[in-house]
C-alpha cells in the first residue's frame, strides 16, 4: 500500500506524510497518473479561461446565442477541476497549487487579441477541445496500463462532455459559415 507522495512536488518529508492517502497502485502508477491528471487539470484551468475569455467577449448578430453557449461550456470545463484535483488526492499525491503551476504545465495555447471574430473564437475552441479529448484519451490509455478503473471511468465521462462540446461548436461554427442560424 502506498502511504506516501510520490510526486516531486517539494514537499518535505513531514508534509508528505501529512498529505498522504492509502492507495492499492504501486509508486509508479501513482505518479504517472498523477503527473497526467495534474496536466489535464492545468489544460482545464487553460480551456475554462479561455472560453469564458471569448464568453465575455464575443459580439455580433448572434451574440446571444454564442454568449449562452460559450458560458454553458466554461461552467462544464469548470466542473470537472474539482474531481480532476479531488482525484489526485484519492491515489495518494498533490496536485497544482497556483495559477503559475497551471500556466507553466497546460498544453491550451492563450489567446491575448484584442478581438477576435466570433467565428475564429468558436473554431479555436472546437480544436482545443478536439485536443484535450486526445489528452484525455493518452490518459485514459495510461490508467488502462496501471489498472486505474476509477480514474479512467471519470475520464470517459470527461471524453464525452468533450466531444459534446465539440460537436455543439462544429454545429454552430457550421451554420455561421453558412449565414444560416
């Protein structure tokens, strides 16, 4: 049984011990898992600023529609940070600790302009989804190699919220190029 943190998250010893949680996985699996469970949770913080960015900045003829649903998705992206984290502390290890942390180590490229079109706002995110859901899936595959069902049973529930996600901003993407709504 694992009693300590594997991560080399600078803990001292002490403060390891502390923050330890039993856990049937071996060392390494722990800190595999944790290492990619800390990354998506970093590329979540990433993806849910990123869309509320948009959120509250999208204009134009459908800016209702695309403020909705731009808010609607942040809220799900946010909803997972806490089971992400709450994960990491299930198996045993520490996760992020700052914006810094999670800046430093997410894959979500920022988008900084001063305006963007809304439809370049709705095709950026449907490809930083499409990207987390192959994040999601590596990880997926890594629990699989450690036995890990619990963490890749979450994961798959994360997957689909994904590509839901991406499948709503194809649709609207689609019917902006369209002209059609």
């Amino acid at each position: 049984m694992n009693l300590k943190s594997p991560t080399d998250s600078g803990l001292s010893m002490a403060g390891a011990q502390r923050l330890a949680t039993p856990t049937d996985l071996g060392d390494n699996a722990v800190k595999d898992i944790a290492g990619a469970l800390n990354a998506l949770l970093a590329d979540a913080f990433a993806l849910y600023f990123k869309t509320k960015n948009f959120h509250w900045h999208v204009s134009g003829p459908h800016f209702r529609d695309y403020h909705l649903l731009l808010d609607e998705q942040a809220d799900q992206i946010f909803a997972i940070t806490d089971d992400i984290a709450e994960r990491v502390r299930k198996i045993g290890a520490t996760t992020l600790r700052s914006l810094h942390q999670a800046a430093a180590m997410t894959r979500v490229l920022p988008n900084d302009a001063d305006y963007v079109e809304p439809a370049d706002m709705l095709a950026e995110l449907m490809d930083d989804n499409k990207a987390y859901i192959r994040a999601l899936r590596a990880s997926h595959d890594l629990c699989d190699e450690h036995n890990d069902v619990a963490t890749a049973s979450l994961i798959e529930v994360w997957i689909d919220e994904a590509e839901r996600r991406t499948w709503f901003l194809y649709e609207t993407l689609r019917a902006a190029q369209s002209g059609g709504h």
